[in-house]
C-alpha cells in the first residue's frame, strides 16, 4: 500500500515516520510546497519518496494523510474525495462551522471514508476506556476530569490565528470526552484567565482556562487545559462511576508530583510533549487509517464528529466572555 503525506512539517514529519514503521505501507510519499522539505525528510526514512506535486501525490497514493497549515485542509480534503481516495486529514478538517458543515455534508455525499486526527480516540488506553463505559464495566458514570496542559506556550506569532484556547486546546477533551460518555451535552460553562504571559491577552485569548460540561444524563465532565506545566506536559482523563474509578494518562512519567511518603514523583523522564505523550495513539492511528484504506476497518474518527467539539468549543468561547452558562439544543 502507498500512503502519502502532504505536508512535511511538524506533525507530518512523524507520521510520515510511523508509517514508514508499518509492515502494511510499502511506500511513504511525501509533498511539501518548500523547495527541498519533502526531499530532505524522504532521505531520512526508509521506504519514502519526495513527489512534486499535490496532485501527483494523490494520484499514486492509495490513501493521503493531510498535515498541512489549518486553511489548506478543505481544498485538500476535496482534491481526495474528487479522486476517491481514502484520507486521513489532520485536526481540525476546516476553520470555521460554515465551512466544516459544507465540508462534511460532501464527505458523506461522496462516500470515501476521511478520519479526522483527534488521537485520543487512537489511543489504547482510551480506546479501552470507551470500552469500559459503554460496556457499563464502570457503572453509571458519575464524573469525568480531563486535564490537559502544554509543557511551554506554542510560538506566540501563532496566537491570532489559532482560534483561541478552545478551538486550539481543549477541541482534543471536547471531542473525546462526548465520545467517551456517549450522551449528549446539554449544556456548558467556562471560564479563562491570562496568567502565563500578557501575549495572550494582546491576541485577546487566555492562557488557562477551564469548562464544565453536563451530559443529559446528568453527569458533568470538568475539563482543565493551560499552555504552561513546569513539570512537563500532562493529559489525563479520569472517570467515576458507581463501580470503579479509572484514569488514563497516570503513568511514571506523568508529570505530578505527590506529596505523600509514598506517591509518584515527578523526575525527567516526565513527558516533555504531545509526540512523547501520545506516541502509542499517533502509531495506532496510523495502522488504523492503513487498516481503513484496506477496507478492513471503519472509521473511528468521521468527519461529522468534528462538528460536534467545534459547536461545543464555540459554546465555551462565549461562555468564557460573557460569563454565563450555555445551553446547548440538540446540538451534540
Ligand atoms: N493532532 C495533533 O495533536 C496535532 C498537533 C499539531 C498540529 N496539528 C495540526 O496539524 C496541522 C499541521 O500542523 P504543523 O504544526 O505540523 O504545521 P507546520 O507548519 O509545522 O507544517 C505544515 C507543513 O505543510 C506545508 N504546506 C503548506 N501548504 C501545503 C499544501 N497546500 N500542500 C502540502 N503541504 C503544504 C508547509 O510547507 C509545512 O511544511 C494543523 O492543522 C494543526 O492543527 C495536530
């Protein structure tokens, strides 16, 4: 099978990495618009090949793993859809609800199956988690903590266009945690501050915020995110319900420090990001598209999905500015 990859940077730099890692893939193939990128990251991985243009890529790819700038993904994800060929399209698949809404309404018209990378729903331990839940092995669910924190804000340059904490940040919670308890929303309430450094207020954001969610059984998740953790970087997800308590995302290397004679200790092993924290979801996600590509899987991640953490993620925005709770109708 041939995957390829347009965009090589960041994050299509490692997934090019974990596939070319497949036994699956028998080809890696790589576009990038900067002159020489796509041939440089090809030189350093086995089994892949730089092309020299979009269209070339998709053309000889069996499937074509979307990494490239936010605004770039809708004419991307379409020229796949024109070409019928199966795409994995990186968070978030447009930048607004109109656009998204148009994109998803032809995704599902066409047929050819996109998966959207939110890698919590890739990873094992939340896959299992999932499982737990729906299977009732946990009880009603009672309530659900997610935190998630960066180690080190992102480039400041890139705060005006991110969309805010909301939509850049806690979108990874506010897709799984829905998907998780598999009820609805019904309603949400956030709050944020600037803490961290004063360039967040100047893009008119917040460095640390959190939101409530209630689920229409009446559970609540809480769900903490900031751009600043001293000890490393820290995503856990925590569930309650009436026969067990589980976490995912407390390992040894969780970067908390218990103050009990004998809890955990936070030490340099902690992780220091995303790549290192989510490693096992970005590698599953990767055997998961092949294995979707081959027709021997569904899609975990569909594209309407997305619409859902996007409307939540704008519930928490105005949440967050005016002060007060928003319901949600029939929304997620
Ligand atoms: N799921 C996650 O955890 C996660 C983490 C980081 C970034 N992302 C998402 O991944 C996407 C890429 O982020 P990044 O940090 O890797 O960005 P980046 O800027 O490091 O890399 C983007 C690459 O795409 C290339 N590019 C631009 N236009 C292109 C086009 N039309 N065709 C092919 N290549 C093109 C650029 O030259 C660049 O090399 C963003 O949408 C971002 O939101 C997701």
């Amino acid at each position: 099978m041939r995957i390829g990859v347009a965009g090589v940077g960041r994050i299509g730099t490692m997934h090019a990495a974990h596939l070319a890692s497949l036994p699956a893939v028998d080809a890696v193939l790589l576009y990038d618009p900067i002159d020489g990128r796509a041939a440089t990251a090809a030189a350093t991985l086995d089994k892949a090949r730089p092309t020299d243009t979009a269209a070339g890529l998709i053309e000889q790819a069996d499937g074509v793993l979307v990494a490239t700038p936010t605004d770039t993904h809708p004419a991307l994800v379409r020229a796949c859809l024109a070409a019928d060929t199966p795409v994995l399209c990186e968070k978030p698949i447009a930048a607004d609800l109109a656009e998204m809404t148009r994109l998803v309404d032809e995704i599902e018209k066409g047929g050819t199956p996109v998966l959207v990378g939110f890698q919590r729903r890739f990873d094992p331990a939340v896959v299992e988690l999932r499982r737990r839940i729906a299977t009732g092995e946990l009880g009603p669910i009672y309530h659900v903590r997610a935190t998630g924190f960066d180690a080190n804000p992102p480039d400041l340059g890139y705060l005006p266009s991110s969309g805010g904490i909301f939509r850049d940040l806690l979108i990874h919670d506010l897709d799984a945690i829905p998907w998780l308890v598999g009820e609805p929303v019904t309603e949400v309430y956030a709050s944020g501050s600037v803490l961290v450094d004063r360039a967040f207020a100047d893009a008119d954001d917040v460095d640390n915020a959190v939101a409530l969610l209630r689920f229409a059984g009446g559970a609540h998740a809480v769900l903490a995110g900031g751009r600043h953790d001293p000890l490393g970087y820290d995503h856990r997800i925590e569930v309650l319900g009436g026969k067990n308590s589980v976490a995912v995302g407390l390992d040894p290397r969780t970067p908390l420090t218990s103050l009990e004679p004998d809890g955990p200790q936070a030490g340099p092993d902690a992780y220091p990001g995303f790549p290192e924290r989510f490693r096992r979801a970005y590698l599953n996600e990767m055997r998961v598209f092949t294995d979707v590509v081959a027709g021997r899987a569904e899609n975990p991640s569909p594209a309407r999905d997305s619409l859902v953490s996007l409307r939540l993620a704008e519930a928490c925005e105005r949440s967050r500015r005016t002060g007060e709770p928003v319901r949600l109708e029939g929304a997620s």
